[in-house]
C-alpha cells in the first residue's frame, strides 16, 4: 500500500513530512494527558518510519517527562494531516540549485539588479 500526503503526491518510508493538523475525532479521543503533547506536533518535521496496510505513514515524537524518562507518540497519519516536505534519497529543488553548477546559481536579486543599474 502507499501513502499520500494533503497534495496527493506519494509518500515513502524514510521521507521528511510536515504535520500540519489531526481531525477533530480523533483529538476528541485522545486523554486529557496526550492532548497536549500530541498538538505539540503540528508544524513539526517527521521522517517517515512506515506505511501500514491502510497508507498511513507513520512518525514518532520524543519527550522528556517530568521524572527524567523518555515518552513517545507514534502516529499513524493520514493524507490530509501531513505534507511532503522532502522525499528520501531525492535531492529538494533548494539542494539541486544550491549543490549544482548550474548558471541559476549566479543569479542576482532584483533589488540587487535594479542597484546595479
């Protein structure tokens, strides 16, 4: 099974995803305790662990508690709670651009044009 992210664009194990929200039912059915901490990772990073048999793809947030232990949230998301930010193993356009020789990487800003002028 694969996974999609809000775009529609394929999502694989080891890709870099931003959560960007969790529905309302399934926030209503956390405890009172988890609430916080699972808003905690919205807007946040995840590299994807695994895609289950349902497509969703799978992340886990670290905390320390209070007494010193580590606490840990994996999340099963789906398509409409995650956006692809960059996929395993593929270079993002920024790396392209900035790892290559390309001319683009010579160009100038506008502001910086318009005071060459």
């Amino acid at each position: 099974m694969e996974a999609k992210d809000c775009s529609g664009r394929i999502v694989r194990i080891g890709d870099r995803i931003r959560i960007v929200g969790f529905s309302k039912q399934f926030m209503d059915s956390l405890l009172p305790g988890d609430h916080d901490q699972i808003s905690e990772m919205i807007g946040n990073v995840f590299e994807v662990e695994e895609i289950d048999e349902a497509g969703q793809a799978w992340v886990t947030m670290w905390w320390n508690s209070e007494d010193g232990e580590m606490d840990g949230h994996g999340i099963g998301l789906a398509p409409s709670e995650m956006e692809l930010l960059s996929p395993a193993g593929r270079k993002t356009r920024t790396q392209w651009l900035t790892n290559s020789k390309s001319p683009i990487n010579q160009c100038i800003t506008m502001s910086e044009w318009r005071s060459s002028q």
